[in-house]
C-alpha cells in the first residue's frame, strides 16, 4: 500500500506488507500483540485478540449475517478509511486536471469539459 501521512492521532496503527493487514496497539500494555485482517469474513475484518476469538469468531465462522468487530477492528476500520478517502481524493483531483488539460487541448465538448471541472470541487 501506498506510504502516506495520515494527520491525527493514529500511533495504535501499524500497516504491514500485507493487504488490508493491520498491527493494533494494546490499550493495557502499549505493545503490538493484535493483528487485525480487514476483508476476512466478508469484510466483518478478523482480529486474534480474546474478544474476537471467543465472543464473536464463532457466531462469524457459524455464517451469522451480523457486523461483529472488535475495538481493534473498528480502529483499523477508521484508519482505512481515512486513508482511502485520501487516496481516492487525490486521485480524482488528477483525474480531473488530467481531464481539463485534454479538453483544452483537444477540443472536447463543453459538457465533457463541465463535468471535468464538477469532478475537481
Ligand atoms: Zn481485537
């Protein structure tokens, strides 16, 4: 994944080389010790802390249709999130500057040429 600078307070996260693959801090020791896979279970995300493993794991691996994430879970959710908007963001913003420079220069209609601008904010 793509190294970017996320502002805020996300210390607890750590991105390892592995999609969707997240190291969380412990709230009681400051350590490491959970890793939290975001698309496992349909995209429920799986987590190897004890909450996980043996309050909701089961209910997931029995094929319960339910959002069953722990702390964990829900932070790398919202540090993914926050990257992926930022991402996605920046990418339309090149988009859309790639799409005014080929209408200036290529003569596109100026509805084409108006939805680029739409697509820039
Ligand atoms: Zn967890």
């Amino acid at each position: 994944m793509e190294k970017i600078k996320i502002p805020g307070d996300w210390e607890d996260i750590q991105s390892v080389d592995i999609p969707f693959t997240f190291r969380v801090r412990s709230s009681q020791d400051g350590t490491f010790p959970y890793t939290v896979d975001l698309d496992s279970y349909d995209c429920n995300g799986a987590c190897d802390c004890p909450d996980f493993k043996i309050r909701k794991e089961p209910l997931l691996a029995r094929g319960v249709k339910l959002q069953l994430r722990c702390k964990h879970i829900r932070r790398a959710v919202a540090w993914f999130g926050e990257w992926s908007l930022r991402i996605l963001s920046a990418e339309i913003e090149r988009m859309a500057e790639k799409h005014r420079i080929k209408a200036r220069s290529f003569g596109v209609r100026s509805a084409d040429r108006e939805r680029g601008t739409e697509l820039g904010r």
